[in-house]
C-alpha cells in the first residue's frame, strides 16, 4: 500500500479543522447549559464496553505475570537428582531433539 504525503498532510489539517469545530461547539454547548439550567450536552460523550474475550485476554496476561518466571521445585528436584548422581541425560535423545528442531526451522 502507497501512502500519498500529500493526503497524509490533507487529512491531518482536516483532522485539526474539525477538532477545533468540536470544542467550539461544546463550548457554546457548555454555555447554553449553564444558561438554561438543567440542559446538559451528551455530544462527543463516549460509551465502552469490553468484549468478554479481552477481559479474558487480560485476566491470562495477568496470571501470566503472576507466575513465577522459574519452577523453584522442579530446580530442586534436578539438583538433587544431580547430587546423588541420578540424573542421567540420554545424549541420543539431545541429538534427536537437535536434528528435529533443526529439520523443523528449515521446512
């Protein structure tokens, strides 16, 4: 997609313009309610509503950051394992990992 300068430039003038037009009119707006009493402008007033999909969005991101960044029980299992020399690493299962993944990032 090409983007013009010159409409980029347009539009934000336009933007400007009509911007100014707004708060002229909810100034006069504002003055004609402290005028007339009880009338009270709901131009440019804005309702919201979030989706129940991003509030489940960010309730996860929220767990998300919650959570510890490391497993402190699965460390200490691996430490002790190592310790008591239990751990044993099968080095043709770290080959054939490597080669998947591997064979995975250049398909």
């Amino acid at each position: 997609m090409r983007v013009n300068p010159n409409s980029v430039q347009n539009a934000q003038a336009n933007g400007t313009q009509s911007a100014k037009k707004t708060d002229k009119s909810k100034s006069a707006d504002n003055a004609e309610g402290a005028t007339a009493g009880k009338k009270v402008s709901t131009e440019g007033s804005v309702k919201t509503e979030i989706s129940s999909r991003a509030k489940d969005m960010a309730r996860a991101k929220q767990v998300a950051q919650d959570a510890p960044d490391v497993r402190e029980s699965k460390i200490a299992e691996i430490k002790a394992k190592i310790q008591n020399k239990q751990y044993n690493v099968s080095a043709e299962a770290i080959a054939d990992k490597l080669v998947d993944d591997h064979m995975s990032s250049i398909a």
